[in-house]
C-alpha cells in the first residue's frame, strides 16, 4: 500500500519527512486551515507526488497552483460537483498529467451510490471520516463499512490514522474491505503541532506496516526482547515502578505535548540538530570520507541530555518529583543534573568512588547544579556498582521516584526508552547527510559503547538499511587477554545484570567480574540488549581498542581537525588504524562527548 | 508431601533464618545449619552469595562479598550440602540471585537441589512471569518449591496470580526497602499485613525484612503464618560466630 502524509507546511519538516520517501506529500490550499500552505515546496526526488488539497476552490485558482507548484494530483475535499472534476480533466491549461482525487466522508450509513456520477471523471477516492472539518479531525471510521465498496476504482484510506491503528490496519489490509486499498493517507497523527509531522513517528508507522521481510528485526519485540537478549528480571520490589513505565511510555512519547515540548528543549535549550562536520584533514589523512556527527556539541558536552531531556519529561508526566541516577564518566550524571535543575526537581547521582576522583571537574559540575553525589562504596566502585546503588535507592523510594538509567540497558523498556530517546542522532544524520553527500545512507556507522546509547542512537535508523554497515567499537583497556578489559562482546557470556539479560563478563560461577578501561564510560561490565543482539546476529561489527590506542586517537583528532574528544569517544577514533575503507566509502563517527572532562587524563597520559 | 509444605501445616508460628553460606568462614555453612535446626528454627534459606546482590543492604552484601573471596561458589556449596540430609532434617531453601543458577544450567541446578535434599528455591530477579513461562516445569519436576516476593506496592491482581503460580508460601515483605534496612513496623506495615490476611490467600505468607528482634517478631507473626530473619542474624554470626545461634533465636522467639 503507498502512504501520502498531508498537511506539510514547513520547509525543513517537509524535507525531513521527504527523506522518509513516501509515495505523496500532501499541500492544503484551503485558508481555513492551520495547515494552510502558502510557501514554497522544496524539491523533492521525483518518485513523491505532489498532491494540492482544495476545498470548492475557483477553479483558475487550481489550475494556477497545479501549475506552479508542478502538482502531479489534486485532491477536492469540498463538494466539487462532476462537471468540476470534468473541467480539470480536460483542460488545455495543464501540460502535464494530473491525478484527481476525490474525497467522500464516510459515516454509518454511508451511501455508495453518490459515487457513480464520479467514476468516470477522476482517479481515485479518497474516504475520510465524516467530522467538522474538511480532513484533519483526528479520528478513524469504522473501516468494515467499505466491505459495501461497489466500484473497483483504487482508493486512499484516510481520517486519524496513526502508529496506534497499526494493528487495526493490519487487520484491514488482510480483509476484503481493503480489496481496492491503493494508498494510506495519513496527517494530524503524527504531528507535533498542525502542520509540523513527526518524522520519527512517520518512519516507524512505515517500518511497522512493511517490514522489510528478508531482515531481522533488530528492534525489541513485544515482550521487550532483542532476540533473546533483554527482558525484565528484577525483585518485584521493582515491579510496580518498571510495569508503570512499561505501560505508559510508548503512549506518553506520542502525545502531541509531550513531542511538542521535547523537540523544543532539544532545539532551543541541547542547541539541535547537532552539526554533521564534513573533517576534511581526517578524511585525507585516511583516504576516506570521514563524517563527524557532533554530539559533544550540545549543551552539557555529550549525547546523553538527549534521553535525560526525554525522561525528565517522561518522570514529569508520571508525576514524579524526585530523580536518581548513576553514572560512570559523569556525563549522565551532569545531563541528568542538569534537567533537574531546569525543571526544579530533586537529583541524587551515584558515581562509583573510583570514578568520582577521575572525573573530579564533572563531580563539580553537578554539585554546582544542585545534584547530591553519592559515592557507591561496593564492589569496584565504579558504574556498575554506582548502578545497583541507583536500583537500591528505587526499591527503597518506589512511590515518588524516578530512576534516569544513562544508557541503553536495565530491565525493558529501559533499552528502548533510551535508544527512543537518542535514535535524533540517526534521524538527523539522514537528513543531513542527504543534503551534503546527495544520500541518506553513509556505508558505515561508528559508535563506541559502553552500555551502549550513543551507539543505539547513532545505528537506530540504519539498523533495517542492509547498505549501512554497523560498527561498534569497544574499550579493550589493556589488551583482550590481560584481564584488564572492558570488551563484552569478546569476554562476556550471556547472563543477567542490572535487570536484562545480556552479553556479561562474568566468572564461570556466574559472579560479574569487574571491568577495566581507562574510560570511565565504557568501563562497564555488561552491554545494551540491542547490541548484544546486533553481535550474536552479526549485523554490526565490534572491534575493541586499548587504551593507548584510544589516547592516540584522541589526540590525532585534536590535532588534525581541532576537536578534543572524550576518551570515550577517542576509542571509535582509532579504528582506521585498524580498519581501511575505500576511498567513496562515506563513514559516519557519532562524536559522542568532548573531552573537556578528560584533560587530566590526557595531561597525565601524555605528560603534557 | 514436601518439607516445606509439611512444615506450613504445623499448628505454629514459624521462624526461618537466613544466612550467607561461606560466611563467616568458608567452612560453616553445615555448621550453621546443624546449630540453627538444635536451637529450634524451622527452616533455613542458605544465601547463594553474588557480586551483586541488588535486593540487599549493606549487611548482606558485605556478607556476600565476604563469602566469595572466601571461594564459595555454586559448586563449593552444593559439595558442601552433599551429605546434609544426613543429620538435618528441617526444610531448607537455597536463597540466591538468578544469574549464577543460569551459569550453571538451571535443569542442572534444579537436579542438583534435588540430590541434596533441598526443599525450595528464592530467587528475587526471576520474576514470576519468566519463571510461569520459562522454568515452572523444570523446577516442578525437580520436586522445588518456588518462592516469590510481594511487597506493600504488589497490586491483588499480581498477588492473585502469584498466589496461583505458587505452592508454598509466599515471603511478604514487609515494606518498600532492601533488606536490613528499616526497623520496626508502622502502623502502614499493620494495615498492609491485615490487608494481605484478609484477602485469604491459597499460601500462607510468611513476613521477612526488617524483623530483627521479639517485638518485630511478635507483630509479624500476628499477621502471618512466620517470619523470617536475614540482615539480623548475619550480623550475629558476624559479631559472635556461630556457636551461640541459639541465644539470638531464643531472645528473637522468646523474648
């Protein structure tokens, strides 16, 4: 079935959701509408329709935006008579060919019979729910009634569907009622305001509907699995919490306020879309073509505001008002902070003791937001017993808390929430690079990973791309086999931590052992669900790098292109020391933090 | 009929004991369970120790790391339990988180807990969906009874279902904390514990965190079949070894 998304009006959503590349864009020329088209249409690849939306409008007026806007359809919302449509038919006015598309509200007791005069003089229906408006209302009809469909003229379904009705449409398209189906028409649902649609949501209702069915799904599955990996196991303590956020967090991301006020924060307060940086000196250097997506670029330096932004919002709606952390470099920390302070809430960070003396500036910083910092004292003080700290705290607060997990991993929907949250990382790496390269699809992703969000953000729209290859790259610390390492995906084993299930290093008694990398973001145990999947399936690529390869890059990074980037990040750097790519291959590194943070250890590393 | 449930149907009020095997020393896991069953407890879980024992306090955890740097592992226990149906003949009930049962394979562990005589298993991160779909069978062919958690936030719906997945008892706990945490019960505990009562439970239920002396003891029990201490007898064995565990049960049971 073909998907036309009506009502663009804006020239940077209208490119956005063109990325998407659905089979219509809809324009409404009809004043009364908040959807009111009055500006230029950018272009577009010629495989999408431009369809005009007119409403008994002068039929000069038509024919002069038909022709200026090079429509290839109008759809006639109004109660455009036959002659109407006869006239449009066959006028010397129009060069090119034009579809007509005409739209019948359809309510119970909906009468076929006013169709006949109109068979013969356009193209296609278009069937809408009856409402106040001409389009637009929101809501469906009850689709059955077209089991009475008598004509064999190829039609659009329209009127409120949205990422809700995906099931009900599945349904549809499996009935006899959907026999002349051509096209889905789709609009108020996936808007964040009129006029403004939600690209993210637009991608997922499309993935929903047509699976591309010679791949896996790399995407959690209803019971909060990625393959066998992910899932919930926790102490019932926890159940009500993690059940209360299972249940509601799909519906509250939806909601046209709660997407209104996050894409706003993540404009005017995170300062995106974060730039993607064309580094020419890299690029040449490597002989390839090296894109930067500047993550360290938003305010608090790293991705990770991106899912606190989103979760503060989340605990907001779920009437929280008291928030908990862990963190390991202390950027999540910070982020977290940070969104506490904006939104007035109380903020306890648990950081591994460790950590807090080799993060000393991101300690400060959120002390001076107002957070408290506990240190995690057990185990070996670092993010993975800052974590269960965290998860300590949540049984014994379960009433008015809400736990801001940093990463991609915990019980489901954690991993998913998370990987929602950041998965703007992808969604406008592909607009942009469109602009740039002409494409939408690099050859390659680059992540590093710890837990593993910037990675889930930065693969999350190229995970159903077979042209995308996926690399993830991993701390080694010392080395693979020097017992001092971080690289899951070599040296864990499936077990559980933190609530999933998982790739986990781990003794042979199932004790979690305890990680080594001189990046305290990656110095992490276990590894996100989405990407243990993406390892045992084989879809992406895990390399791991030591330490002073990390170190080295960092500092080439500086030097060639003038960027300082976390240590976190240096380790994604230095694959092209080990990995070569062609020289048209289009690589895109997620730069996921700057390295501020880290000077100290850069200071003491290279005895600057 | 299973220790357990022969247990359950004694005309009493039950006390159950937990303690972290390996600990203090590597060696007294049996000694501690011989010396609890002489001084009159009427069951006994033996904590698994794990690296991190999320449902914990510090006093357990402590407990827990202790005991793996002594060398206790699953192997280690089950060698040391061997012959422990031998001399011992009260329920007992291996307490320990999910993921070093699932290293070891958990049909392996079941058979194994079958072998020794063990009655029933605790496991706080396996959720007692996972557990209906995944491993009920395994554990049901193995003889084991499961034992699931319920706090003041389990909605009766999720009890209702517990309460039909479970055939022993069901360990209440007795307010929104990790274990050894909070002392002495409010009058929010006495209302959740009637509220529990009256919903007559298939299981009986027994009351566990937070009782760590007569009076906690006394008050849970009012409400439930028993009550079981963890967090308090660690920190007895901690303080005093483990010859003198029948002067604590006694002033817990007695006053």
């Amino acid at each position: 079935m073909k998907l036309k998304v009506c009502g663009m009006k804006y020239q940077d959503n209208i490119a956005q959701v063109a990325a998407l590349q659905p089979d219509y864009l809809g324009f409404i020329f009809y004043e009364k509408t908040p959807r009111h088209f009055d500006t230029k249409i950018p272009d577009l690849p010629k495989s999408i329709k431009k369809v005009g939306v007119f409403v008994n409008e002068d039929l000069n007026t038509v024919i002069e935006k038909v022709n200026k806007f090079d429509l290839q359809a109008v759809q006639l919302h109004g109660e455009e008579a036959p002659y109407y449509c006869s006239i449009l038919r066959n006028t010397k006015l129009i060069s090119k060919p034009l579809d007509i598309i005409k739209v019948f509200s359809v309510k119970e007791g909906f009468n076929f019979k006013v169709l006949e005069p109109y068979e013969d003089l356009c193209d296609y229906y278009l069937f809408d729910t009856k409402g106040k408006l001409p389009g637009g209302n929101g809501y469906t009809f009850d689709w059955s009634l077209l089991e009475a469909y008598p004509s064999t003229k190829p039609f659009f379904l329209s009127g409120g569907i949205g990422l809700e009705q995906v099931e009900a449409l599945k349904a549809f398209k499996a009935s006899s009622a959907s026999k002349y189906c051509y096209a889905l028409d789709v609009n108020s649902k996936f808007e964040t305001e009129p006029g403004l649609k939600n690209s993210a949501s637009l991608r997922e209702f499309k993935m929903k509907l047509s699976p591309n069915k010679d791949m896996q799904n790399y995407n959690v599955n209803d019971k909060g699995y990625y393959g066998e990996f992910g899932g919930a196991y926790i102490p019932e303590m926890l159940y009500p919490n993690v059940e209360e956020l299972r249940q509601n967090y799909l519906k509250i991301m939806g909601e046209p306020d709660f997407q209104k006020e996050f894409n706003k924060l993540l404009k005017d307060y995170v300062g995106r879309p974060s730039p993607l940086y064309f580094a020419k000196r890299l690029s040449e250097k490597y002989n390839t073509k090296i894109y930067l997506k500047r993550e360290d670029l938003n305010h608090t330096g790293a991705h990770k505001i991106n899912n606190t932004i989103g979760q503060i919002l989340m605990a907001k709606r779920l009437g929280k008002h008291r928030i908990i952390a862990e963190t390991g470099a202390g950027q999540h920390g910070v982020a977290t902070a940070t969104v506490c302070a904006l939104m007035g809430m109380e903020c306890i960070v648990y950081m591994g003791e460790i950590d807090i003396a080799r993060q000393a500036p991101n300690v400060a910083r959120m002390k001076m937001l107002g957070a408290t910092v506990v240190p995690a004292l057990s185990g070996s003080r670092t993010l993975k017993d800052a974590t269960n700290e965290a998860i300590r705290d949540w049984i014994n607060n379960p009433v008015d808390t809400h736990y801001i997990i940093g990463s991609a991993i915990g019980p489901h929907p954690y991993p998913d929430m998370v990987t929602r949250f950041q998965a703007v990382i992808s969604e406008e790496i592909k607009w942009q690079l469109k602009a740039q390269e002409g494409r939408e699809n690099p050859d390659y992703v680059v992540a590093c990973i710890g837990g593993g969000s910037n990675a889930a953000g930065t693969y999350y729209h190229y995970l159903h791309e077979e042209s995308v290859g996926i690399i993830a790259v991993e701390a080694a610390g010392l080395g693979i086999d020097s017992g001092e390492s971080a690289a899951t995906s070599v040296l864990g084993k499936e077990g559980i931590i933190h609530g999933c299930k998982t790739l986990l290093m781990q003794t042979e008694d199932g004790q979690i052992t305890e990680p080594y990398s001189i990046s305290a973001g990656l110095d992490y145990p276990g590894v996100g669900p989405m990407h243990a999947h993406l390892s045992k399936t084989g879809r992406a690529e895990f390399l791991s790098i030591t330490d002073s390869d990390a170190m080295e890059a960092g500092l080439e990074l500086s030097k060639l292109e003038g960027i300082i980037p976390a240590i976190e990040t240096s380790h994604a750097f230095a694959i092209f020391k080990h990995k070569t790519f062609k020289p048209d291959d289009v690589v895109v590194m997620s730069l996921s933090g700057r390295g501020d943070k880290d000077l100290q250890n850069y200071i003491d590393y290279f005895k600057f | 009929m299973n220790r357990i449930q022969n247990k359950l149907q004694e005309d009493k009020k039950l006390v159950s004991i937990y303690f972290t095997a390996g600990y203090p020393n590597i060696d007294d896991t049996v000694t501690i369970i011989k010396n609890l069953e002489n001084s009159g407890v009427d069951m006994i879980e033996i904590g698994l120790p794990f690296s991190d024992p999320l449902a914990d306090g510090p006093t357990i955890q402590d407990s827990s790391t202790a005991a793996l740097k002594n060398g206790m592992t699953t192997e280690v226990l089950f060698e040391q339990l061997k012959d422990i149906r031998k001399s011992v003949n009260i329920p007992l009930i291996i307490m320990g988180y999910f993921n070093p049962m699932f290293q070891y394979g958990i049909e392996a562990f079941c058979k194994k807990c079958n072998e020794i005589g063990i009655d029933g298993l605790i496991i706080p991160d396996l959720p007692v969906d996972v557990y209906h779909e995944e491993y009920q069978a395994t554990f049901e062919a193995y003889g084991l009874i499961n034992v699931f958690l319920i706090t003041p936030q389990t909605s009766a719906e999720r009890i209702a279902f517990i309460d039909s997945v479970s055939n022993g008892f069901i360990y209440m706990v007795s307010s929104a904390s990790t274990t050894g945490a909070k002392t002495g019960f409010g009058d929010e505990q006495a209302a959740y514990f009637e509220r529990i009562a009256k919903m007559k439970l298939k299981n009986p239920q027994i009351i566990g965190f937070g009782i760590s002396n007569n009076a906690t003891f006394t008050e849970a029990t009012k409400y439930a079949k028993g009550a079981i201490i963890g967090s308090a007898f660690v920190k007895h064995v901690t303080k005093h070894g483990v010859h003198t565990i029948d002067h604590f049960i006694k002033s817990v049971v007695s006053g």
